[in-house]
C-alpha cells in the first residue's frame, strides 16, 4: 500500500506553512518610521512609542496588554513584523507571532481587528496546536494505514473462500447436470458455471479491491486533517475574541478580520484548512452571546489594573543555519529578564 503522506501544517490566520523551521527573516528594521509621540497615550508606553519602529510599536503594545489582561505575561513572545505583502499572520516555532506587512496594511485605522488576529495567534500558542497538531495527524495516518491494511486483508480472505465456493459450486452444479440431464441439467449446468465465474471474476479483481480501499483511506484521512485543521482555528477564533475584549478592545474587530479575510480570492470554500470566513464571523457572533464582551471587559480590567506596568521588551538577533539572520522583538515575561530574575535569589 503506498502510504498516507503525513501533512504537518502550521496554524495560521488564513493559510498554512507547511515547514517547522525558523523564519529567516530580515533583521528588525529601527529606520522604520517612528510614530510621532501621542500626547492622548498612556505615559506608560511613551518610551517604547519612542523607541520602536511604528510597525513594532504598535504590535508591541497590543500583545503587552493582551498578555496582562489574560494571565499570559508569564512566558516571553517573540514579535516579527516582515516586509512580506502577504495579508497573514502566523504562530510557529515557540511563542513566536509573525504578522506580514499585507495584513498591517489591511487591518490599517482598526487596532480592535489587529488585536483580535494577535489574540489568534497567540491562543495557538496557548493550546500548543503546534505540538498537538501533527501528534493527531501522525494518528490519523497511523489509524487510517491500520484500517486499510485490515480491510485488504479481510477482503483478500474473501475472495480466496468465494473463488474456493464457486470453484466447488462449479463441480457440483456440473455433476448434477449430468445426473438430471436435459432442460434441467442445463440449468444447473449454466448456473455453475455463472457462480463460478463470478468468484473468479472476484479474485481477480483483488488488486483494484485493494488499491480502492488505498483511495478510501486517503480519502479518509485528508478529511481528518481538514477537520483537525479547522477545529484548531476555530477554537483559536474563541480565544482571538476573549483575549482581544479582556484587554479592552473592540469584540466588533474580530468580526472586521474576517471581513476582510472573506474578500480574499477563494475564501467563502469550507473544504480547506480554514473554515469558510462567513462560518467564522457566524462563530464569532454567537461568541459574544456566550461570553459578553462587558463581563470580559470588567474581567480584564481588574487584571490590568493590578499589572499596571508594561512588560519589557528586547529585539533579538540570531543567526540561521545556512545564513541569513532571524530577528524581532521579544515582550519579556512580567519577571522580566534572567538577570532580572537572577537578583531575587542573589540578595
């Protein structure tokens, strides 16, 4: 049986990467333009709109206060905003978001929507769809290659006993005719011979047996992959709305997200590995009936305001196998730096 090919797949907001690797991403870009200091912003982020490209800034400070707002600021993120126009972002390696400049274009003049696709991402992290993703496909394709070697085997058996039936059948129907002789000899002559055939006919139709039972299997699991694909988006569409609502932004942007998503070519099919957009937004809808967007407002202010200060942050820079370089932006964890931590039992 040739084998079911295993499809790892990354999740992401609108497609899928089909590679575990690093990104080799161009290095962060500081001669970005800077974002004029806004007098109406909290002072608390001053240094960092300073500080950060206007692309970084911006990513910056939606996942900071989403991490706040939702007890994620426990573990660091790594933030790389590329020059790709590619409207997509993207959760790989480890705790790493990676947004594309097509998407920050599109979602341009709604932070609510940008902070909803962040929320995505990071709810992906969340619920280690990385690790769990291709642990379920690789049980799909073992559960899937099991089913068919067992159908082939039972089939194989079948036409084995229906080929040594009819051969039988074929004998005894011709020893009858000979007994009985005329009209009805004949009959249980042709009906012998017509059982008998049709068992051969079955043994050696096995091959095509089997290699249909290979299509089916194949079949089979494309379709377990499409759903376990689907229902990982759909549950990081859940936490998209909750995280983005808990750290005060608009629920209405995550329905704006898949506004846009919806206009891209090809995007209204259901049978990839993302729902249809318009099966999303209906998701989304019923979202905010299940969990208000005032009880999670309420929820992720008490947090915010017992963390009232934002976490830190550092670019990074490493260099990739085979050249090139991988950078970002990492939003440290609320201890803060190891050297950070470091102190607390150094005293």
């Amino acid at each position: 049986m040739k084998p079911i090919q295993n499809k790892p797949k990354l999740r992401t907001l609108v497609g899928s990467v089909l590679s575990l690797t690093l990104l080799s991403s161009q290095s962060l870009v500081l001669a970005n333009p800077k974002p004029a200091s806004s007098p109406n912003i909290h002072p608390i982020y001053k240094q960092a709109q300073q500080e950060l490209p206007k692309n970084y800034f911006t990513v910056y400070a939606i996942v900071d206060r989403i991490a706040r707002a939702n007890g994620l600021d426990n573990k660091p993120w790594r933030i790389v905003v590329t020059s790709n126009y590619e409207i997509n972002a993207y959760a790989s390696d480890t705790n790493l978001l990676t947004f594309e400049a097509g998407l920050m274009d599109q979602l341009e003049g709604n932070a609510s929507a940008l902070a909803c696709a962040i929320g995505h991402e990071m709810g992906h992290h969340v619920k280690q769809h990385l690790g769990y993703g291709p642990a379920k496909q690789e049980q799909a394709r073992l559960e899937e290659l099991q089913k068919a070697e067992k159908d082939k085997l039972i089939a194989e058996q079948d036409a084995q006993t229906q080929a040594a039936l009819g051969a039988g059948v074929a004998v005894g129907a011709s020893q009858a005719a000979s007994a009985v002789g005329g009209t009805g000899g004949q009959i249980l002559g042709v009906f012998g011979m017509l059982l008998g055939g049709a068992a051969q006919q079955k043994a050696q139709n096995i091959e095509q047996i089997k290699a249909d039972i290979e299509k089916q299997a194949e079949e089979r699991y494309n379709q377990r992959l499409t759903e376990i694909s689907q229902g990982h988006e759909l549950e990081a569409d859940e936490l998209g709305y909750i995280y983005s609502v808990k750290a005060g932004f608009d629920p209405n942007g995550c329905l704006a997200v898949m506004d846009i998503l919806g206009r891209m070519p090809g995007a209204q099919l259901d049978a990839g590995s993302h729902p249809a957009p318009e099966k999303r937004g209906d998701k989304i809808k019923a979202l905010m009936t299940e969990y208000p967007p005032e009880t999670l407002k309420a929820e992720g202010k008490n947090l915010l305001s017992a963390k009232s200060t934002p976490l830190q942050y550092q670019t990074f820079s490493y260099q990739v196998e085979g050249g090139g370089t991988f950078a970002g932006l990492k939003v440290l964890p609320i201890t803060g730096t190891t050297e950070d931590d470091l102190e607390n039992y150094l005293k």
